[in-house]
C-alpha cells in the first residue's frame, strides 16, 4: 500500500457538496474529501513581469539545454517558498529552481538553495504559469484537479493537499489514447495566442510537490 498521504485522485472536478467532490479521471469516478485544513493552489496564466527579484521560480528547461548555466527556459512557474526558502526544481528533479536575483530584459538569474546563481534566458516561445493559495472554496465544477493525502477503506481519498487548473475544452487529459499515456495536466489557459500544452504537466507536477 501506498504511503501515508502519498494516495493520489486526478480528474475533472463533477460536483462539489460541502467537503465532498466527485471528480472524473483515467480510472473513473473519484470521491475526494476536504477540510478547512486542506492545502489549496491554483494555477493560472502568468508573463514575464510577473517574475520579479525576490519570487520564487521553477524553469523547466527547452530539450538539449540541460540544468547547467545558462538555461534556456522553455516553461517558468512563479510559486511560493516552501518551508521557508525556495530551490524546487520541478517534478522528478528536472529543471532548475530558486529564489529571483535579477530580471534584466530576456536575462533572469536565480539564487539556488546552495547559494549557486544560475543564469536562464526565456524567448518568444516561453511559457508562464504562477501559483497562488487558496481555500476549499475555490473547487468547483469543471475545474481539473489533483489531490494527494490517503485513501479509506472505501477508496475515498482524505485530500491534505489540492491543486485546482482550468480544464481544456472540458478534458483534464491524463488518460491512455492508442496504448500510449497522453502528458497529463495539459492545460489550456489564453495568454494571447499561445497555448500551454508540452509544459502544461510541469506546470502541475511542480505545484504540488511543494
């Protein structure tokens, strides 16, 4: 069995009744249930004024540019420290994260959890997203949402942690499609023309790693 509050429900959000919400995922119908001290995020489209000296970012790096200075940014999350200090890196250890020292023009550079500065330049193509706190009152139908805490003797899940992302045309993604797993949380949210989609799971994965 999994461990304590390791247990994990995706899906998009069905109904929500109190502190019970249903959601719909790859595996089914889900019951996921909240308290008052349920840790709730959501994500939400971000720009590059929005990172600023002193935020904590997490930059999911363009393929062949690695985690060595300098980085090319294909996607930035603008979160919030954990424990006090910032350093996430992303989901599984990819990327590069920490504290913002300077914005100068495409030029930002971090201040890693060692005290290292690492240089990441962003593009035309880059995409934002930052998360921000929130309550359990922020769940509602048509939402995509993770949560992580543990399951009862009847599959229900005890969420000590919940992060909330707009849905893409009503899909939250995540599913198989011709035997292959599609990226999960892909989501769809305007900022101008572009679309989140390769970033969209970092995006997610990142948010609730913390």
């Amino acid at each position: 069995p999994a461990a304590a509050g390791k247990d994990r429900a995706f899906g998009l959000v069905d109904s929500v009744s109190g502190g019970t919400v249903m959601v719909t995922g790859p595996k089914g119908p889900a019951t996921v249930d909240v308290t008052p001290s349920t840790r709730v995020t959501q994500l939400s489209a971000a720009q590059l004024t929005d990172v600023v000296a002193g935020e904590c970012v997490a930059v999911h790096p363009t393929k062949g540019s690695g985690g060595q200075s300098p980085v090319t940014a294909a996607a930035v999350l603008v979160t919030q420290a954990g424990n006090g200090r910032c350093g996430q890196a992303g989901p599984r250890g990819h990327g590069v994260g920490g504290t913002v020292a300077s914005v100068n023009g495409s030029s930002i550079v971090l201040t890693a959890a060692d005290n290292s500065q690492v240089t990441v330049t962003v593009t035309s193509g880059t995409r934002y997203a930052k998360r921000s706190t929130a309550d359990t009152s922020a769940i509602a139908a048509g939402q995509c949402l993770i949560a992580r805490g543990t399951k009862d003797g009847s599959g229900n899940l005890a969420a000590t942690a919940v992060n909330l992302r707009p849905a893409d045309n009503g899909q939250c993604g995540g599913g198989r499609r011709h035997g292959q797993r599609t990226h999960a949380p892909c989501p769809r949210i305007d900022t101008g023309a572009r679309v989140w989609r390769r970033s969209g799971g970092f995006f997610f994965e990142t948010s609730l790693a913390t």
